[in-house]
C-alpha cells in the first residue's frame, strides 16, 4: 500500500508510519488489523537491512511464525531443532503452549538486541511449538 497516496480508513488500521519511511509492517493472525511494525535487527535503514537475505528471511520466519523444519517427521531440521522438537513432544499441552506463549512476548519486544541467529533461533522455535500444538508451520 502506497501511503502517500492514501491511507487506511479503518479505526483498526494500526498506525503505519509511524517512526518514519519506509515503515514496514505485517499482519497476520496474531497481529489481527492492527498489525506489527517490523522492529529493526540494526542500526541500518530498514531499506538497507531487507536487502540482506538472511534479514528477509528470519523476519518472514518471524511474522508468518513459520520454518522449513517438519516437526512430525524431523524433514529439513538442524540437529538443534530436532533436540529442541524431543524436548516438547516429551512436556505436556501446558509447558508447550507455556514456551509458545513466552516465545511469542520475546519476539514482541522492540529494542531487545541480540545476533541475527538469535532471531532466527527465536523465530524456528516458535514454529515448532506451533506445529506441536497442531498449526501448521511448514512452508
């Protein structure tokens, strides 16, 4: 949606904009009509950061809450991501949705810093805590 030349007429729309241009912003099912602004990962322009593929990629993983890593079957996971897989299919619906939920007020957080594979580490376990509690997390 191009901004300048119109804007959301919703009372739901979020505020798109906000913090400057460009401003970049998603939503989904857990952002609702509000939607998110991207929190940035560092201190470049938001244009210059997308432009590196593994930035694009962790925050598709992050705002879609999605990985390559099939949690029933083990397909395309790391083997981090398999441990992490045994570790809750062993735990119960409560410490899952528990983890799901801590996860999901971690990658909220604006201003939190720390190292792209930290993002990306947060991003993969929240999809397969997603995929464990019955959502699909595949791409």
């Amino acid at each position: 949606m191009n901004l300048s030349k119109s804007r959301p007429t919703s009372k739901n729309a979020g505020s798109p904009g906000a913090g400057g241009w460009p401003t970049l912003r998603h939503y989904n099912y857990e952002t609702g009509a509000q939607g998110k602004q991207y929190v940035q990962k560092t201190s470049k322009a938001v244009c210059d950061e997308m432009k590196e593929a593994e930035y694009m990629d962790t925050y598709i993983m992050e705002a879609a809450v999605i990985s390559q890593c099939n949690a029933d079957t083990g397909d395309s996971c790391s083997e981090k991501e398999k441990e992490y897989i045994n570790k809750y299919k062993e735990k119960g619906t409560d410490d899952v949705n528990a983890q799901s939920t801590r996860l999901a007020e971690m990658s909220q957080k604006s201003g939190a810093k720390q190292s792209i594979a930290g993002y990306k580490w947060l991003a993969q376990r929240r999809a397969i805590l997603r995929q464990l509690q019955g959502g699909s997390g595949e791409l």
